[in-house]
C-alpha cells in the first residue's frame, strides 16, 4: 500500500467518524482497489459500510441502479455512470457518502473515443456528486493506482469542503 494512499485513507477515517457518517465505493475498472485502500487503516469499520464491485454492466444495472439505457448510449465510461453509482451505493449500502470509479485500465480493451487510461471518477453524497475525468495510459497498475489516489484526494478536499473537518 502507497504511503499516499495509507495518509488519504486515514484522514478520510478522521474526518467521517468524528462525525458519525458513513461512507462506501462502487468500482468497476479498480475491482475493489479503493476499498482496499480505505481498509487498510485500523478501524474503517467504524464508518465504511462496504463496496460494490460491478465489473459488468448488468451488475452495474441490478444492483447499482445504473441506467441501461444510459449504458447503451454512452457506455459504462462516461460521467453520468460515474454519477450513477455513486448514488447507488450510497442507497445499495446505507451510506452518506460514496465514491465510485468506470474506466478502461487497459492494457487492451480502448476505442479511438474512449482510449485506455481513460477513468471516470466520481464522490459525494445523494444530493452533491462530482465528478472527475482521467486521462492517459500509464500502463494498467500505475492507470488504477493513480485513479485508487485521485479519487481518495478529491473525496477528501469534498469532505473538507463540507466542513467536516474540526473546527
């Protein structure tokens, strides 16, 4: 586990337990990296409920809430499904807060409008989403570890942001 990493995820357990929320992921091109990430840290079963690994659409559809007709149109990689696991998690597990991640790690499996490396982030809670885009191809580890980081930084400035952290 990246020092990083271990930092991000034990800031986040700092600023959600204080306050008594809870938090989950819903990843797909990350397989389970970001819950591992937040696992890592002694007690994030104090405020991490758990995660979903929708790999597949239909996973993504049945038990995420994803939109078929949002995946026909626009893929699994694109924002609005970024989006919608994030507010499917927060309901699938009973959470506040959810982060979630759609992507092509590669090394195989790009398009010339959706090349490898390119990763949709998204974080937040049922009313406030965000989102966020990576793109380039790093190679398939360095592609989900760099997606694993980003999402964790940016989840965390949201917290702050929300004004989580003490005062």
């Amino acid at each position: 586990m990246e020092l990083e990493t271990k930092v991000l995820s034990k800031q986040i357990q700092d600023l959600l337990y204080s306050k008594g929320k809870t938090f989950g992921t819903a990843e797909s091109c990350t397989g389970g990296r970001i819950a591992e990430a937040i696992i890592a840290v002694s007690g994030a079963s104090d405020y991490f409920k758990g995660g979903v690994v929708s790999y597949t659409n239909e996973v993504k559809e049945n038990l995420l809430g994803v939109s078929h007709q949002v995946l026909e149109e626009q893929t699994a990689v694109c924002e609005e499904v970024a989006k919608e696991m994030v507010l499917g998690a927060i309901k699938a597990l009973g959470v506040d807060y959810a982060v979630s991640a759609t992507g092509i790690a590669g090394p195989t499996g790009g398009s010339k409008e959706i090349p490898v490396g390119t990763i949709w982030l998204g974080y937040g809670s049922k009313d406030d989403i965000h989102t966020f885009k990576l793109t380039g191809n790093y190679g398939r580890d360095v592609n989900l570890s760099i997606a694993t980081n980003k999402v964790l930084h940016l989840f965390l400035e949201f917290l702050k942001e929300q004004h989580l952290e003490e005062v």
